[in-house]
C-alpha cells in the first residue's frame, strides 16, 4: 500500500536519437506517459513508431552507441533513473522493474537451464542458496503453469515450445515480485490459442502481485482486452492517450481512428477496407508540424507547419492533433 | 448457377520421411504434414485456409503450385490431375497457377532489378510476351498494383515492406493466372499497411478474374477476403464452410475455440463473449494423436475420438439447416 502521490512510472519528454549513416534518427522524440501501481498501460504502435525504443530507454538496456537520451527523464516512484548511477539502477532491474520480450528464444541464455536461470534472481538479487534457488524457481515454473515443472527445470530454452517458453519469461518478470513490469510483445510469435492463454497468465499474475505493466503492442485487439488505459504512438510521439473504452468508442486523433478503420474485423464482415494512404515516415526525415499530417485525410496548412502540443481532450484522455475537436466529433459511432 | 471448379483436390497427403543413420539411412517415422485434404476451388472465388503453425496449410500451398510432389492424393486442374505430370504439359498448369510468398524480404532476389523480378516469369514462358514487349508488360504490371512504373530499375531494397509485397504480386500476376496462391502474403505487414495490401488484393481478383487460395494465421482477415473457409489443424480439415458458416455458426471444438481466442479491437464486444482457453500444447505431426487430431486438447473428447477418425462430414441434425456445412467432430455442436 503506496501513500505517495507521485505515479509508479511517470516518463516526462524523452527524446532518443540514433546516429545512423543516414543521418540522426529520431527514435523517440518528445513521449510522456505515466503508469499507475497496479494499472496496465498499452502503448500502441506500428514499427518504428517508437514505442520499444521508450521501453529500453525506461529499463536502461539501450544501446549507446549509437543511441543516446538527448532529454527527458524517467521517473520511477519520484526517483529518476537517467540521472541514478550504474550500480543503483541495476538494483533496482529485476527485483522492481523487469521486462518480458518477444523472442524468448532469443532472451534466455541458451547454454543454461531455465531452473538454473530462474533460481540465478535469487540468488543474485536475494543472497539464496543454490538448492534454495532452485526450489523457488521449480515453485515459479509450477506457477506459470508448466507441467513437470521439477523435471522440466533441467531442461534448456530450446527444448520447450514457443508459448512454455513465454511463460518461462513471465516467470522471470514475476519472479522478485516487481512493481512494473514492461512487456514488449508478449505475444506476437505465438499462434492465437496460445496467446490467449499467455495473455490470461500475464494478466492474471499482474492482478495478482498488484503490478503495474507496460504493455508494448501493434495489435489493437489484445490490447481491448487487457489494458486500462493506451497511448497510441507514431514516428517517435504520442498521438494519443485515453482509456480504452473511450479511445476504441471515439477515437480524437485521425491516426487512431484510421487505424481501427483499416483492421478487418471478425465479428462483423464490411466491403473495402479502410486503408491509410501512404507510408510512416523515415526516421531521419519526419515531416515539420504534425508527423502524420502527409497521411492524414484532415490536415490543413497548419498540420504542416506546427507540431499540435497534447490538447486535453476529455477526462484522462489528450490528443496531438489541431483538430481533435472535430475528429472526436466526426468519430461518434 | 455455380461456377465451374477449376481446382479439386482429393485426399491429398504428404509425409516427410524421418530418416537415421548417414550411411544406412532408413526411414524411421514420417512428419505427417498433410494428411488427407480435399477441397474445390472455383472459378472467380477465394478459399480460405487458416490454422496455426505447424498444421500444414503451407504445404497445402507448396502441394499445388508444385513445389512439392503430394505422398497421395490428387490436385485436378481443370479435370487433369496435375500431381502425374511433368516437362511442357507441367509448364502449362504452372503457368495458371502462380503464388504469392509470405516474406517480402526474402522472395525477392536482391541482386536483380524490380523489372527483372516481374519479368522473370517471362523468361520460362516465354509464349506469354514476345521479348520486345516484355519491358512494357513489366511497367503496365507495376502500374496495376499500384507501384511507380519509372521504379523498374531500382532494387527490392528500396522498397518498403508493403511495396516489395507489391512487387511480388505483380510478379504473380505477371502470366495471367487463374489461381494465385497466397501464403500468409500480409501477415509481415504493419496493419496499417495490410489494409492495402488486402485492398490491391481484391480489387486485382475482380479486374482479372482471379480465383484465390489465401492461406493465413489471422482470422479476421481471412474472413474479409474469404467466400469460403477451411479450418486446419495437424495436416487435416477440421471444418469447412462459407464464411458466415464458419465464423458466426462454427460446429467443431477446434473452431470455436480459435474464434473465441482473437482479440476483437472492441473492448465492449471482448467481454460479452465466451471465451475458451485451450490447454496444451499442439502434438507434434510426427506422432499426431489417434483417431481424431484435436481429441489431446478437445474437452468434448470421448473413447470414441481415440478409436474413429471423424470424416470430413456435414452433421446429419444439420442437414436442413441453413447453415449446413461440414465438420469434422463426433459430436459437432453449436455452442
């Protein structure tokens, strides 16, 4: 039971750049969002957009080279983690901030078993023993839901399939009971029968430990399931943020409401798609004013010419577009 | 009046064999890829193949562009069977039925030109443009699926994902085929994207006449380009019908269990529906389980799913249903 006033995770104008050959890449430029204890926030994008980007920012495994955090900061219960040193931080990765991938082949330590990596975050985070270690990770498994979880803890990442293999990483997250948890894809490798029964997993350990989770994805309707509240990113900024009732009810940015245009739905079976004409911008040479503005079916002179600040656009709810107004109004369905 | 089917395929199966021993190899077991599919395809429609990986539906594609010679069964083209044929009289069919790849990163050679990848086809079939012509035929391709004809010399580099899917369309366009073959071709793409893609894509089967086999993962889209729908699940058919059949009246556990596993981008419709979380894992097609494929996961299972193969069948209380289409369940049942 947390007392302060100040959000979990409260990210204020980060700015990321990536010094390529083409030029500076601006990854990630001007994004500000917030996550509550014990609340989900979606942040939503298309490749590019980003929004991984942001998240390795927040967790600190950027890679800089050739990124670099030119402004902003992060900050994690009031305490900003740009500015805390190496040593501090890492104290705090894993046992109070952690983070699930999306290749789970790719993140687990292919020449170790799982038992031996889970059981490595108590031992290194909690001074457990390594028979201790290995109880508490065979415990883990069996939480996850893996069966055989005494047998299957000497086994190695390879040997499990794809959605094991997730939960594995789950119960990595989970496994020091973080107050944030950052998932980046979770799902997107697996079949739909088991990502259904990866996301029921995640979001019933989140209820459980009372975790708040970033919840990284480009597939609008995993999101309408899980999350309380979304921010819909494009070319490196926040378009919008809402709960996702209201984003999914009206959305107040063209971006938003093109994209739920343009996805086939299956409970309802229309003519032509709706389709956004036009390609996201190349990172070295994002448009002036609003960076969607040369896909955008409303943009004006001014689209072109000054980047629309977040206009509040509703209780909880802001919208980087001049014409939220009108776009809320044209989108009531 | 239907149309008249241009592809039937029947019982069509193909085993990898399983092999041991470098010097001695014998063959062990075999991967049961596909194992029993028939389906028509007729003039001017889109079938829909959707399943999860590993049920063979990519099989399915390679078995009739002939990228793959079947273990049994029969592909007919136009009453031919095509699986028996081979030289000229094999050239022909291939040129009527063409396909369009998954990876629009890696079915694109990087060393050519975008012109020399569409006009690549014209190099085996020579017959279907005079050589003169072919750099014409190869911009009015590119202007068909909606790519800059003065774009013919650059390379699939420069191209972004949704643009080289073009190329690869116009490609399969390129000998004016009757069936296009299309494996999971937006599944790599951001949706926003996708949208296009599917948009070119049925826009192009009106304008020529196309008739589709579109396999892929994603349900919703497979329900919008879709006239009919195949459900597969470890190298079989576990369901068949018309779209609305199969999505708004699905009869086998595997379906309903699919459907209710998609996401729906609506938070107010999510939580109004039933959803049902399989357990386990899918078997491995080396060892599928007896008698019925889905029975290890299906909480309907009975003795009787062990020991009898459930056929490919419309269920008889079904019969005179308006929504009469087959299933391959026991005990097949609306929910």
């Amino acid at each position: 039971m947390t007392t302060t006033t100040a959000p979990l995770l409260d990210v204020r104008d980060l700015h990321v750049e990536f010094h390529t050959r083409d030029g500076v890449a601006k990854a990630v430029n001007g994004v500000s969002y917030t996550v509550e204890a014990g609340r989900t926030l979606a942040v939503l994008g298309e490749s590019g957009s980003g929004k991984s980007v942001t998240a390795q920012a927040v967790m600190g495994i950027l890679d800089t080279p050739p990124g670099r955090i030119t402004a902003g900061q992060v900050l994690f219960r009031g305490q900003d983690l740009l500015t805390m040193g190496e040593e501090h931080r890492r104290r705090l990765r894993g046992a109070k901030l952690a983070m699930i991938f999306q290749d789970a082949l790719s993140a687990l330590n292919p020449v170790m078993t799982v038992g031996a990596q889970l059981g490595e975050m108590y031992e290194v985070h909690q001074g457990m023993s390594r028979s201790d270690a290995r109880a508490r990770a065979v415990q883990l498994m069996d939480r996850v839901r893996i069966p055989a979880a005494k047998q299957r803890a000497g086994d190695y990442p390879h040997q499990f399939s794809g959605g094991m293999r997730q939960r594995i990483m789950i119960a990595m997250a989970v496994a020091l009971e973080p107050d944030l948890i950052i998932a980046d894809e979770p799902t997107t490798a697996l079949d739909v029968t088991v990502q259904a029964q990866v996301m029921d997993l995640l979001a019933e350990l989140r209820r459980e430990y009372a975790t708040g989770l970033v919840l990284i994805t480009h597939d609008l309707g995993v999101v309408a399931d899980v999350a309380d509240h979304i921010a819909v990113m494009y070319a490196g900024r926040v378009m919008e943020s809402a709960p996702v009732a209201e984003l999914y009810a009206r959305p107040a940015h063209p971006y938003t409401r093109g994209l739920l245009d343009s996805i086939p739905r299956l409970d309802r079976k229309g003519r032509e798609l709706y389709a956004i004409k036009g390609l996201p911008p190349s990172l070295t040479a994002v448009p002036p004013g609003c960076p969607f503005n040369p896909r955008c079916p409303m943009a004006q002179d001014i689209c072109r010419t000054d980047r629309p600040p977040l206009h509040p656009a509703g209780p909880g709810r802001v919208s980087a577009c001049h014409f939220w107004k009108e776009t809320l109004e044209g989108s009531a369905r | 009046m239907t149309p008249e089917p241009l592809l039937q395929v029947t019982d069509l199966v193909k085993h990898y064999p399983l092999t041991r021993g470098i010097l001695f190899r014998k063959q062990v077991g075999a991967v049961h890829a596909v194992d029993g599919v028939s389906f028509t395809l007729r003039r001017g429609e889109t079938l829909g193949i959707v399943g999860e990986s590993g049920c063979g539906k990519s099989t399915v594609a390679r078995l009739l562009v002939g990228l793959e010679r079947p273990t049994a069964g029969q592909i007919r083209y136009r009453g031919e069977d095509i699986t028996k044929l081979s030289g000229p009289a094999l050239r022909t069919v291939r040129r009527n039925i063409q396909m369009v790849f998954q990876d629009p990163y890696t079915s694109l050679n990087p060393r050519m030109t975008v012109g020399d990848i569409v006009g690549e086809p014209f190099e085996i079939h020579p017959e279907a443009a005079p050589k003169g012509d072919r750099r014409q035929r190869v911009r009015e391709l590119l202007d068909v699926v909606g790519l800059n004809p003065e774009h013919i010399n650059r390379y699939p580099h420069q191209f972004s994902g949704g643009q080289r899917q073009r190329i690869g369309i116009a490609r399969g366009l390129a000998l004016r085929p009757e069936v296009i073959v299309a494996d999971e071709p937006v599944s790599a793409l951001d949706v926003s994207v996708q949208a296009q893609v599917v948009n070119l894509m049925q826009r192009l089967q009106g304008q020529f006449g196309l008739s589709y086999v579109f396999i892929a993962h994603d349900l919703s889209v497979v329900r919008h380009i879709s006239d009919r729908v195949a459900v597969m699940y470890l190298g079989r058919f576990a369901e068949a019908g018309t779209d609305e059949e199969i999505y708004d009246h699905p009869t086998h556990p595997y379906t309903q269990a699919l459907l209710s596993a998609v996401p729906v981008p609506d938070p107010a419709a999510g939580a109004a529906r039933g959803r049902i979380i399989l357990t386990g894992d899918v078997p491995s097609p080396a060892a599928p389980p007896s008698g019925c494929r889905f029975r290890t996961r299906c909480w309907k299972a009975t003795e009787r799913c062990a020991a009898e193969v459930p056929a490919l069948a419309v269920p008889a209380w079904l019969k005179d249903g308006p929504a009469a289409h087959a299933s391959a369940c026991h005990y097949a049942a609306e929910r």
